[in-house]
C-alpha cells in the first residue's frame, strides 16, 4: 500500500505527483483519498488556500500482470537550471510545476517524481525493469521545461518558489525497495536555452517587413477615394488632401532611395520618378502622377518579393539547424548549444529530431531525410558507419553519432554561405545595367530638360511642352532594364537550391547554358563509386552458398575493397557465416595477389591467377575462359580455391549508376557536342563502361595531370567545357574546365570549395536539369531586355512624333516593368521538359 505523508511545507507538490504513482495493487486502496493533500502557499499575498483534487477511478493507472511486484529505483539528477527570466503569477507556477512533473510521472516506465527548486534536483523512481537511459533523457526534457519555469516564477514570486521543496515521502510497499544512486558530473545536465538565431527581418514587426506593401496598397486606396470625391462633387481641397496622402504613401520610399542616392553623388530611376510626380502636380494632372507612383510603388513590392526569396530561403537553411544537441560525455549526457560542440564528441539523436552536425553513425539504425541538403526526395538509410548532415531529419530510430566537424565548417553552413554568395554575385548582364542606370539617368533628365528649353525658347507653350517633357522623362525611365535581370537571376538560383544544385554565382549560372562538351571523371560520377560483386561463377559440382560461406569471412577479416563487395552479397543472400568468422586463422594478406586464411580446418585463398600459381594450384580451362569474358567486360575476376582447388570465379565491378545511359542521352538532346569519359583504370574497364552508356569518347590509364590536359585540348578546339566529378581527385580538372560540377558533394570539402555547380545528391540527373534551368534563364533575360527597351523605344517614339498623353505613358511604363518581374518569378516554378525526343539547339554565346 502506498501512503503519502504531506507534512512539510510545499508538500501538496510532491502529493499532487504521487497521485499517478504506480502500485502493485489494483484496488482502490492504492490512491490516495480526496483531501489527502492539502497546503497554503507561504507568503504569497492575496492567496487562498489551494487545494489539489484527489485522484478519481478515471486517474487508476493499472499495471501490466508482468510485472510482478514492483521494484523502484530512485535515480538524482543533479539539474543546473539556468533559463529565460519571465512572468508567471502563484497560481500558473505551481500548477504548471505540477503538469509538468504529472506528464513525466505519466510514463509507463516512472513511478513517481519530485522536484526541489531550492537544491536544483529533480528525483525520479522507476522500475529496474526499464531502460535507464530512456528514463533519464525523459527526466532531462522535463527538466528543461522546469529551468524555464523556476526563472519564471523567481521573478514573479520568490516565495512560492522557494516554498517548493522536495518531500521525503513515507512508502510502503509489499516488495523491497532497491535504491540506486547515478553519481552525475559536477557540471551537471544543462537545461540552459541559447537565445535563437534572429536575423535583423524576424526583429522586425509584420507591418516593418511589409511596408512598401502596405504602402502601395495605401496609395491605391487613397487615388480611389480622392477620384470618387472629384467625381462625387466634394469640396475640391478633400480631394486634394486625399490626392497628397497618395503621393507621400506611394513616394515616401522612392524618394527616400532618391536623396541617400544624391548623397553618394548618383542619380538613380527613383530620382526620375518623384520628378515625373513632381512634373504632374505642377501640371495639375493630381491624378497620373499618383497612378505613376502607385505603379512603381508596386513594381518596386514585386521586385522586394523576388530579391527576398533568396534572403528566405537562406534563412530557411539556418532554422534546420537545432540550437542544442545531447552530447555524452564521461558516460553523461549534457543538453548543450550546438557551437559547444567539438569534433570526436558523441552526440545523440531522437526520432524526428534533426541532426546537429556532420558527423558518422556510431550505433543505431534509421531512415535520415536529406532533402533539405542534397534535394533527394526519399529518406536515406542510415546504418553505422554512414555520414550524416547537419540540418537533416531523424525520422525513425535513435542514433548515436560521432561529430566530424564543428557547426561553422559543416555541409549546412558551407551551403549557406554559398547561397548568400550566389546572391551577392552579379551576372554580366546585371552589372551592364547599374552601370549603364546612372549615366542613363542623368541622360533622361538632361534630354528631358532641353525638350522643355528649346521649344519654349523657340516661342511654344510652356505649359504644353513641360507636359511633354514630363511625358518623355516617365517614358524613358529604365526601370524594366534594371530589375529585368535580378529578377530572373535570383528566381533561377533559389529554383536551382530548392533541388540540389547549388551555384557558386549568377556568373555559373550564365555561363552553364552554354557549354558544348561535357568530361566525365567515371568513377563515382559515371559509376557508383563501390565496388559491387556482378557474377558468381562456380565450378562444376560446386554450391555457390558453400562457397561464400568459407570465403566471406575471410574477405570481412580482410577489409579489402574487393573482398567486401564479396561479403555484401553474402550477406544479402543469408549465406555469410557470421560464427566462422572467429574460426578465421593464419590469416595472411598478399599484396597485388590476394589473401590466404585457415577456416574451420580448411584453406581458403581468395586472390588473381598469380596467387594460385604461387600455391601450385591450375585453373580449370572453362573458368580460365569465364575468367577472361569478365575481363573484356570491364570486370575484375577473382578465383577462389578451397584445399587446394580451384571452386569458383567471382567478378567485380564498379557499377555504372541506372540513370547515365539516359543521362548522356539526354545531353545530347540538349546539343552537347562532345561527351567524353576519363578514368585511371586500364582500358579494358573504360570501354566495356563507355558502351554500356552509350559513350564514344573515352581516355583511359589517366593520372589528374592528365584529365587537365584533356579539358585543356577540349578548349583549344574552340569548345566550352564541363568537368564533372567527384570532387577529390578531380580539383585540377574541375578548376581547369570553364564550369567545373562537383558531383555528389555532400560533405566534401574540396567540392564545394572548388567546383562552380554543386550537385549535392549523386542524382546525375541534375546535370541536364542545370542546364536547362541556365537556358531558360538565359532567355527570360533576354524576353525580360526586349521588353523594356522596346517599350521605352515605343513610348519615345511616339511622344516625339505624335505625342503621347502622360496617363498612357505611366501605364506603358509601369506596365513593363510589372511584366518584367512576374516574367522573372517564373523561374521559381520552372520544371525541365523531357530532351530525350525533341533536341534543342545550343544557344548562341553572349
């Protein structure tokens, strides 16, 4: 029977928990009665007696009939709880206090729980039968929720949080009660909150972050109401006031960008706008000048939204990072900010947690979504000894992982900093336009000027030909030429990052669309990069499952490359013998023939024809034969012998991934001129992997000096060169080609430092998707150009000729640069069109 014994002050906290604690009665005996717990709370003004209600029938938790009598363990977490100082008033404290501790007891695996505040201890009792780190990291979660909780009500009420104190509870039980002690670290569990990452956009309220909106929308609603007073025969100054609230809501912006630019000693569109509005109210023409600010106010809202995309999507990137992460250290486990965290440490992860940092699988099995970092939309296996990212998603076992690298150096941040580069990277066409913005300008406005001196000069109306003038300087304003190209530059690249390429600049992204020869480094680009066994050839009258049971154990002591590839289709058929791997013995590694074990009383040699030869052994003729058809199809054979005979042939490949063949088909439906593979292995391996994906071109027996000397001819022939490999051993070559693609780059550091295109997943099939998105950009920038010079070159024309009344010049304007950004924003939602049919022409270099 359990009895509660609230007799210290505070005691009604403890008591309020006990109420779920487990008993191995399952009678009504073994819940406390209502009014078994009663308390005041000490010294806290103005508070009546609070009293907690008694467990009811509905609140029995009942135990499993496995668990016998009932065994408890008290376990003390010595907790520093440091949090966020708030406001709470008695009431919320305490109750909150205990609905945190009660969903703690509420586990299955806890019997009851405690908390002092004043000593920093939060007790736990639960069944020795439980799993006492499932236990403890339940304790610290609650125990982050209580650091926040006790700072909270300090502030508020010190009194009721100190009258908070662990009750030494009087139990009895029918079973003995067994009493360990976990000796926990000085430093102890920290529950201690960093402050989130807040960028200057999230410290601004919603009505900051959407100003020019609201703005523009203000200005719109303003020109409406004064022209319906105009309309309604309403006193003309309320149509006046109505029409200035439009012009300050709808200028306020432009002219402030007009007056920082006068200072720096440019002139810039927003300078010739508020002009042009100026122009219109000294014309009396109230309402053109408000449409034209109300035009360019929201051409100015379209051209925010597209810039800030990429901004968003940044900061997307940096909110997949948790802030804190479980590190285990000399046996405890701390709850500690992510920047703490050092190479070698062992941290943690949760089902549905995102992983911290870089770092290896150390024990556990789950599936990882690495979406977010290399655009591949299934979840990842992940088994010990796999890499995995910081900012992905844990989704169904817990892992124990081993950081690699500290939280600046991981693969997130690297990707974040090349975005934020990418951004701040001006493409050719873009940095042709703000250095053409300025000089044109002050060329409008010096064209505007002398097309309102000269006629008056020459006796014609002043009012009539300022009007004109006033016409041709909205006219000719080059806002759709200088928003034309960021607009699609920006849309492309955030496109690009949302699938997992990354470009290092707008400069790659131009300049991908217009390549004609692609290299290929073949291993890990072309091929998966693992070896992997292909065929399995026995001699006659012997089992294949025989003979991977001998041979697979010695190959796993061995650790070779090859001999794993071996032990991986063993263990994929059920036939590797995992006993008989410490029966391996005598084992002898030889270098460039192979490896020579004793298992269960048998030899076992595993290696090439000169190993066999060594030992006295013959090849049997027909799998001399298989031996040398594996060969001319790029294979490496491998005998296997067993007590001095020859029992099977294996052969090994690298395989060539599933989707090259359609790859480079679809590469050349793109145009692409030349395709060439280069690889160091023999040349034998080269050609059987060239013609099983469709390749005419290849060089085989290559060091990396070599694959740059290729790349180098390529480019003497007049062609624009791609490399594409894996980052490691082809940084000369990717640096040498006119855009170097690192494939797969996940993690690797010499990719994502050297390479122009980062493909982050090893979906090949991105290739021809980059360079797609690279021609439509391309072409919207172009459509985005035409648009605007032939616009402007209309406008002018007719006000020159014939004139054109200012109304239709304000549209005109606007119009086109409107057109220009939502032109541009359709990039965000581009998608690449089947090639494999229909071939496109390979557009023409700028």
């Amino acid at each position: 029977m359990l009895r509660l014994q609230p007799d210290e002050p505070g005691a009604c906290l403890a008591g309020s928990v006990d109420f779920l604690a487990r008993s191995t009665r399952k009678d009504a005996d073994a819940m406390p009665k209502e009014g078994d717990c009663r308390c005041r709370l000490p010294s806290c003004p103005g508070r009546p007696d609070t009293r907690w209600p008694a467990a009811t029938s509905d609140q029995r938790l009942q135990e499993p009939a496995w668990y016998g009598t009932l065994w408890l363990v008290q376990i003390g977490l010595i907790l520093n709880f440091e949090g966020k100082v708030g406001e709470m008033n008695p009431t919320q404290s305490l109750k909150s206090c205990v609905r945190m501790l009660r969903e703690l007891a509420d586990d299955d695996a806890i019997a009851r729980a405690a908390y002092d505040p004043d000593r920093g201890e939060l007790v736990v009792h639960y069944r020795s039968s439980s799993d006492p780190a499932t236990v403890e990291k339940r304790a610290q979660q609650v125990a982050e929720l209580l650091a926040e909780h006790r700072a909270a009500t300090a502030s508020a009420c010190p009194d009721c949080a100190n009258g908070l104190v662990t009750v030494q509870n009087g139990m009895e039980t029918d079973a003995p009660m067994t009493t360990l002690t976990v000796p926990v670290p000085s430093a102890g569990v920290s529950a201690r909150r960093q402050p989130r990452r807040v960028d200057r956009e999230e410290r601004m309220l919603w009505w900051q972050q959407h100003g020019l909106l609201l703005s523009t929308a203000a200005t719109g609603i303003l020109l409406v109401s004064a022209w319906s007073a105009d309309r309604a025969g309403l006193p003309s100054w309320l149509s006046l006031v109505l029409y200035l609230l439009a012009y300050a809501a709808g200028g306020s912006y432009a002219t402030y960008r007009a007056l920082r630019a006068l200072a720096q000693a440019t002139i810039d569109i927003d300078l010739l706008m508020i002009l042009a509005a100026a122009g219109a109210a000294i014309l009396d023409a109230w309402p053109e000048g408000g449409i034209l600010l109300f035009l360019f106010s929201l051409g100015n809202a379209l051209e925010h939204y597209a810039l800030g995309r990429t901004h968003r999507a940044v900061r997307a990137l940096m909110e997949l990072r948790p802030e804190t992460a479980l590190v285990v250290r000399d046996g405890a486990e701390y709850l500690v900010p992510v920047e703490d965290l050092v190479p070698g440490d062992e941290v943690i992860v949760r089902p549905a947690e995102r992983i911290p940092v870089d770092g290896i699988v150390l024990s556990g099995d789950s599936s990882v979504d690495q979406s977010a970092i290399t655009g591949e939309s299934l979840p990842v296996h992940k088994r010990p000894g796999d890499p995995v990212f910081s900012g992905t998603l844990n989704m169904t076992g817990l892992l124990r992982v081993r950081v690699e690298r500290a939280v600046h150096e991981s693969t997130l941040a690297r990707i974040i900093e090349i975005v934020e580069q990418a951004r701040e990277q001006k493409s050719r066409a873009q940095r042709f336009a703000e250095a053409f913005q300025g000089k044109y300008a002050l060329g409008v406005i010096v064209v505007s000027a002398l097309a309102f001196a000269v006629p008056v000069a020459l006796g014609a109306p002043a009012e009539t030909t300022f009007y004109r003038a006033m016409t041709l300087l909205v006219a000719a304003s080059p806002c759709a030429l200088v928003i034309s190209t960021p607009a699609s530059i920006l849309s492309a690249l955030a496109n690009a990052a949302r699938n997992g390429v990354l470009f290092k600049g707008s400069l790659q992204l131009e300049t991908i669309g217009t390549i004609d020869a692609v290299v290929f480094d073949k291993t890990g680009t072309l091929t998966v990069g693992k070896p992997r066994l292909t065929e399995l050839i026995p001699a006659e009258g012997i089992d294949a499952q025989e003979v991977l049971r001998f041979v697979a154990p010695v190959e796993y002591r061995s650790e070779h490359p090859l001999g794993l590839a071996i032990v991986a289709h063993a263990d994929a058929l059920g036939a590797f013998d995992h006993a008989l791997v410490d029966r391996v013995e005598s084992l002898t590694a030889l270098v460039g023939r192979g490896v020579r074990a004793e298992v269960a009383g048998r030899t076992v040699l595993v290696g090439n024809e000169l190993l066999l030869r060594e030992h006295g052994i013959a090849v049997p003729p027909d799998l001399h034969e298989v031996a040398s058809e594996l060969r001319e199809r790029g294979r490496t054979a491998v005998y296997a012998a067993l007590d001095g005979r020859v029992v099977a042939v294996f052969g090994i490949a690298d395989v060539v991934r599933p989707v090259a063949r359609q790859v480079i088909t679809q590469l050349r439906a793109l145009g692409i001129r030349r395709l060439v593979m280069l690889t160091g292995d023999n040349e034998r391996a080269a050609r059987a992997i060239a013609r099983e994906i469709g390749l005419e071109e290849w060089r085989a027996g290559l060091l990396p000096e070599d694959k740059v000397a290729v790349v180098r001819e390529l480019q003497a022939a007049g062609l624009r060169v791609a490399m594409v490999g894996d980052g490691v051993n082809d940084a000369p070559a990717l640096a040498a080609a006119d855009v170097g693609i690192a494939m797969g780059a996940a993690g690797t550091d010499v990719a994502l430092e050297t390479a122009d295109v980062v493909l982050m997943s090893d979906d090949l099939t991105k290739l021809p998707y980059a360079i797609q998105l690279s021609r439509a950009a391309r072409r919207v920038i172009v459509q985005n150009l035409a648009i605007a010079l032939g616009v402007i070159v209309v406008l002018v024309t007719s006000i020159l000729v014939h004139g054109v009344p200012l109304p239709l010049a304000v549209v005109g304007h606007e119009g086109s640069t409107i057109v220009v950004v939502l032109n541009g924003l359709r990039l965000l939602a581009f998608r690449p069109r089947s090639t494999e049919l229909s071939p496109a022409a390979v557009p023409a270099r700028p």
